[in-house]
C-alpha cells in the first residue's frame, strides 16, 4: 500500500521555506548596510539584535529608517 502524497502540506513547507530563506536574506542585506553605516558603537549594537532579533520587521525596519550616513570609500 502506498501512501497518498499530501499536497498541501507540500505547499505549506515550501511556502514556509522560502519565508524562511527570505527573512535571512534580509537579515543579511540589513546587516552589511549596518556595517556601512557610521553610527556609534551602541547604536550599532541595538540595531544589530532589532534585526537578529524581530523576524521579517525588524531588518524592514532598519531599511526604512535608515539611520547616519553612510561611510565613504
């Protein structure tokens, strides 16, 4: 007997995959813009476990902030 293949539950594992490889995309992005960005150590530091920390909204909002400026060279 062979077991009936479930496909929703196909589509929600890949669904959540790719939430999954998304959001350390964006930590990924938002952390190298960090390390371009001249701001103080602390500051550095907090915004580093926002985006660890808060999953999908905290590397979005890094982005839509923006905070300093960015380092030259």
């Amino acid at each position: 007997m062979r077991p009936e293949f479930d496909v929703i539950g196909t589509v929600l594992q890949i669904v959540n995959l790719l939430l999954l490889i998304s959001w350390l995309v964006l930590i990924m992005l938002a952390l190298i813009r960090l390390r371009k960005r001249q701001l103080e150590p602390i500051i550095q530091v907090l915004w580093t476990i926002v985006v660890i920390l808060i999953p999908i909204l905290g590397p979005l909002a890094f982005f839509i902030v923006a905070p300093g400026k960015a380092k030259k060279g």
